[in-house]
C-alpha cells in the first residue's frame, strides 16, 4: 500500500498577495490590456548608470564568475562599511558585514541565526508579510503588535511590556522604518527607547532599514536619511538592500549589520544555504557607492518626492479615509472609508478595479490581516508623476460609475 507524501506543516504559509496581482497585471497586459501597476515596491528607473555599466564590462570581457565567500567580496564590504561612514558618521567593520541575496536572505540568515524554534518575537501590524511568514515557517512564533494611527503605526515600549503580560518572553522585536505599508518612520528618541528596552530584557531588536534614504524629512532634519539602529546599540542587527534606493530589485543583493556574536554563526548558515551572493551583482554594485550614482538615486527620491505630493493632494477628490503619513519608501496606505461601499472588503475593490480600469493595486489584508487591514489598501507611487497622475484618473472615474453610497 503507497503511504501518501505530505506537505510540511511549516510551509503552510499565506501568498505574498502582490506576486499573485503582478501575475494578473502579466496577464492583461499578454491580451493587450494598458494596466497601470501600482501594486509592487519596485522603483521604475532601474539601477545607476555606472552598476549597469560595470556589468556589462564585467561579461563583456568574459571575467569567469566564480564563487564568492559566502558573506560576500571584500571590495564591497569595504564600500558599504564606506556608505555607513558618509551616512551616519559609524565605523562598521567589514568583518560584521553580511552580503546576502538580497534583503529576504538577510533576513531569513539573521532568523534562523538570533531566534530558535518556540521562540516569541515580535513585529508590528500592518507590516511587511514575509516577516511572519518566514518566522512562523522556521518555527518561531510571532507576536503581532497592533499598530494604529496613534502611534504612526510603529511599535512602543508600552506595547512590548502588553506583549510579555500576554504572551510571555520575547526573543526578538522586528522593527521597519521606514516601514512597509505605511512609510511611517520613528524617531531617533523612538528608537533609543525601543532599543534600550529590548537591551534590558534581552530582546533581539532586528532594524529592517532597506528604505532608508527614501525619506522626506521636514526642512532641518537631524536625520534626513533615517536613523540607523547601530548609531543606538549593536546588539543588535540591521538588514538593509540595493532594491530600493539604488533600483535595483532583480540583482537580488542586500546586507546586514551582524553583531559580533552571531557573525560565525550567520557565515557559516550563508555558505550552507546559497553559497554566497550572487557574484556579478556583487561585482558591480561596488559602483553604487561612486557620487555618481548616489546622485542618480537622489534624483530618483526626488521624483518620487514630487509623486507622493500629487497623491497626497488628490486624497480629498478621492474621497479615502485616512491614510498614513508616508514619511518615507514610497507607499501610501489608506482606508478606503465610503470608496469600499458595495464590496466585502479591500481585496473585492482591489479586484474590480484592476478589472475594470486596468489599475493594481495591493489589499491591505496582506499587511494587516484584522478587520482594520481589510478596509485599507496599498498604493505603490515608485512607478513615477505620470503612472500614479492616470492612475488616479482611472480610480477616480471607476469610483464615480459606481452606485453611490446607500442607494
């Protein structure tokens, strides 16, 4: 008798909601559809001029691509140690340095490094999926905190004390900012104070910083990049990317601040799992670090300063409820309010429309799987001005062919 083959229990993990709509966006497009996708963190200009250059020098002159250490070359360990100097004024050996397959692998290598199966840790909700998914995938449980608009939907203190009452210990606290629905940032008093809570009672804090430098400060600033967790405590860690700021999402290149405790531990996990990095990617993303191409990516923050503003001012013609701020990244995350009338929820709105109008947008359950998360929807302004300008068109003349409210 065939005993039948079983799918792990661990694996039994929600879809990431965005690939899914990406792959309808695919489909409409494949059939000739015009679709405006506003659905994915993915900056539309691409990587700076001299990255892309670098590679095509680097295959061009048929450099055998061989492995690398598994925690990456010291070229760019040592130009990203040099991009946390021009920043933040720290000097971060190269040695607590982790390249890795871009940020997810940072994060999936610092997991499974800090944390051991049974384990609580913490993370905010609305928050970026895969941190639960890939913790409660490993074995660790996770303690959602729930964020609101009280607390620019970051995490405090006060909330962590609630979660020990309730749940009991913490190994870990994951904590973004800025932060991904929301684009919320905390402060560098914010910070102190989570950080030196999760010191004093033995709290790994993970700062999930792959946004920084997206920002958009007010005029003065102390931090107008955002504040890095390793200028507070380095008991911790920080994992950060080359997808957002520099563009460049298909590299699949990131890095993390290890501390040193857990850095035999995270090299030898890296050179299990995938070896090292991905070896041309590494290569060229040195020349990220070149003024050139910081200017390129300022440039590019620029642009989408000037979207966030043309989003930001067509709230009231949208007739939303409230958003929050976006501070920072390039998202903004709103209540539908009197827009969601006639639907079940966020994802039924989100569905029609990109039906209908040939607009994508992601349903905030994805983020936040409570009530308040299915009335709320993300909207990605990385595509540039003129997609999120037609984008708004076409939301707004799918909403008036709408029934009204109640009739």
């Amino acid at each position: 008798m065939d005993h039948p083959l079983t799918v792990a229990d661990r694996a039994q993990v929600p879809p990431f909601q965005v690939m899914d709509i990406l792959a309808r966006v695919a489909e409409l497009r494949a059939a000739g559809r015009d679709v405006i996708s506003l659905c994915a963190g993915e900056p539309g200009g691409g990587a700076p001029s001299g990255v892309s250059a670098r590679a095509a020098a680097l295959h061009a002159a048929g450099t055998p691509l061989t492995y690398t250490p598994a925690l990456g070359i010291t070229d760019l360990r040592e130009a990203i140690a040099g991009h946390y100097r021009r920043w933040y004024g720290l000097d971060v050996p190269p040695r607590n340095i982790a390249v890795t397959t871009g940020s997810s692998g940072a994060f999936m290598l610092l997991f499974l490094a800090a944390f051991n199966p049974g384990d609580r840790v913490a993370l905010a909700r609305p928050g970026y999926p895969a941190y639960r998914n890939i913790l409660r995938a490993l074995g660790i449980e996770v303690v959602e905190l729930d964020c609101r608009a009280d607390t620019r939907f970051q995490p405090t203190p006060a909330m962590l004390e609630a979660a020990v009452g309730e749940h009991g210990p913490l190994a870990g606290l994951v904590l973004a900012s800025p932060a991904n629905p929301t684009g919320t940032m905390v402060s560098r008093a914010e910070l102190a104070a989570l950080a030196s809570w999760c010191t004093s009672s033995g709290v790994r804090l993970v700062s999930d910083e792959i946004y920084h430098g997206i920002t958009y400060p007010a005029a003065g600033s102390a931090d107008p990049r955002g504040v890095c967790a390793w200028e507070l405590d380095r008991s911790g860690t920080v994992i950060s990317s080359f997808s957002k700021y520099w563009g460049m999402t298909g590299w699949r290149l990131g890095w993390a601040l290890v501390p040193d405790d857990l850095v035999a531990a995270v090299d030898a996990l890296a050179g299990n799992v995938a070896l090292c990095p991905p070896a041309p990617a590494q290569i060229a993303a040195v020349e990220a670090f070149s003024d050139a191409s910081y200017a390129q990516a300022d440039a590019s923050v620029a642009e989408f300063a000037r979207t966030r503003s043309l989003l930001l001012a067509s709230l009231d013609r949208l007739g939303w409820g409230g958003a929050a701020p976006a501070d920072g990244a390039f998202y903004l995350y709103a209540d539908l309010g009197p827009a969601a009338s006639g639907f079940a929820d966020a994802a039924g709105y989100c569905a029609a429309l990109l039906e209908a109008e040939g607009v994508a947008l992601v349903p905030g359950a994805d983020f936040d799987d409570s009530a308040a998360g299915r009335r709320h929807v993300r909207l990605s302004f990385a595509a540039g001005l003129e997609a999120v300008r037609s984008g708004v068109q076409r939301i707004e003349r799918f909403q008036a062919s709408r029934p009204a409210p109640g009739a």
